[in-house]
C-alpha cells in the first residue's frame, strides 16, 4: 500500500468517523431533552401528589370495618 492508498484510508475513516461523531450527538441531544421533560413531568407529579396527599390521610387513619 502506498502513500496515496494510506492517506486517501485514513481520509476515509475520518469522514465516517465525523459522521458517527454528529449522529451520536444528535442522539444525545434528544435523550437530553427527554430527560429534562421526564424530570419536569415527575416533579409535577410529586407536587401534585402531595396536595393530594392531604385528602387520603383522613381515610388511613379511620377504623377498619367491623367485618375485619
């Protein structure tokens, strides 16, 4: 293999290797943007949680039924 072969190889994997670069950062982006839209559905989901915790609390503490 000579000079030519070896750069115009290497030149090659380069490119592709850009390629994959950009296509794994663009996938990274995107599970960024999940992850930062899960982490706002779930802190609205504990807030929302605990306003309605105060509306269970009365039941839990109320006496079993007679038939347990």
């Amino acid at each position: 293999m000579d000079l030519q072969d070896r750069v115009t190889d290497l030149e090659s994997r380069l490119a592709f290797q850009d390629d994959t670069i950009e296509t794994l950062n663009d996938i990274l982006v995107n599970q960024q943007r999940a992850v930062e839209r899960l982490k706002l559905q779930i802190a609205a989901l504990l807030k929302r949680q605990e306003e309605m915790g105060g509306q269970f609390e009365s039941s839990e503490e109320e006496a079993p039924p007679p038939h347990y």
